[in-house]
C-alpha cells in the first residue's frame, strides 16, 4: 500500500467502521437456521438497511430479531430504537436475554428528525443495531439510511407497513410477515442475489 495512503488511514480523525465483533463475513445470524439457511451469507446483512414489512405490528417481528439483537448487545453496543409503535417492555427484553441497559429508545417528533436520529445512530460506532419505524416517506430517505448503515458497517433495521412491498426500495433484504396458524411466515421478497422464498418458524 502507498506510504500517502497508509498515513492517510491511520489518521483518527478518519472514521473507520467498527468490524470487530467476531461475527464473520459481514452478516450476524438470524438465531433460525432454516431462516439463515435461506439468506445469502447466512444472516441478516451487516452494514446494510433490511426492511421488515407487516400488515400489522405485534405478530412477530421482535422474536425474529431478538436472537440477533441479544447477540450484537451482548458485544457492548447499545441498540437505538426509533419511534416503536408501543413502549419496549423491559422485563420481557430482560428475560429474552437483552439487557434494559443496553437500549436506548426516543421517539423524534418528525419524519426528518427520525431520518437523521438513525444516520446518528448508524454512524456513530457506538450503537450495535438500529431499529426504526416510520422512518421515511420516499426513496431519498431510505437511501440516507442504506449508505449511513453502509459507513458505520451495522445493521440498520426500518418496519414498514406491507402495502410498502409494491414500491421499489435501496434495502439489501426485505421481508415479508405474516402471521399463519403453525407460527410465524417469513417471505423474502429482496435479497442480494436475487434469492427469494418463503420460511415457516414454528411458534
């Protein structure tokens, strides 16, 4: 490597994303292995926005990131939620397995405060993981979010409403939910190489 650029790099003024948590080749696992065994790389991608799309809040989405989230947590970072639809209930986080400590949870009064309290968080290599709901009205936004997750190298995670799937989105992996009788459908409607299908997880 060039002398110049090796200088350069090693400036600390120059952000370098966080990638020492271990995990391996840029994904973190879902924590269901016929759900990993369907995404590319095996997980949930890192460094990258993964849209979570559901006719209604509540009929799943938090058991299918939990395995993930307590995983990331459990390496020191913070997890940023963003506008929930309902307050996080912290003996249920606590019993799962994430720490009340390790969220931190505010509900900006806009769309653009949403927008940029996310670029913060995926940016400031302190948060392991964001969580968003409501965060956008417009592909402009979700491209702030997919190159902000890009430049901290964390997953950025946004919830949107299922008639969102007709409309074109940057996300890396976007999923489908919905509620069935033997547990919970995952549809991957969008993932890096194209692979779509459809996944069951029991109850």
């Amino acid at each position: 490597m060039d002398n110049s650029l090796q200088t350069l790099l090693a400036d600390p003024r120059i952000f370098r994303p966080r990638r020492d948590d271990g995990a391996g080749a840029g994904h973190v696992a879902t924590g269901f292995p016929a759900l990993d065994a369907r995404l590319p790389g095996g997980g949930w991608p890192r460094g990258s926005l993964s849209e979570i799309l559901s006719a209604q809040w509540g009929v799943g989405e938090l058991r299918l990131l939990l395995p993930a989230l307590r995983d990331l947590a459990g390496r020191g970072g913070r997890i940023l939620w963003l506008s929930p639809p309902w307050i996080p209930y912290a003996p249920a986080l606590a019993a799962a397995g994430l720490a009340p400590a390790c969220n931190i949870v505010t509900w900006p009064d806009n769309v653009e405060d949403r927008v940029w309290a996310a670029e913060q968080g995926l940016r400031s290599g302190s948060c392991a993981a964001v969580l968003t709901w409501g965060c956008g009205q417009g592909r402009h936004h979700f491209r702030r979010l997919q190159l902000a997750a890009g430049a901290g190298g964390i997953p950025a995670y946004l919830f949107r409403e299922s008639g969102a799937a007709r409309s074109p989105s940057p996300a890396t992996l976007r999923l489908l939910l919905a509620p069935r009788n033997e547990g919970l459908e995952v549809e991957i409607l969008k993932s890096p190489g194209g692979r779509g299908g459809r996944v069951l997880l029991g109850p």
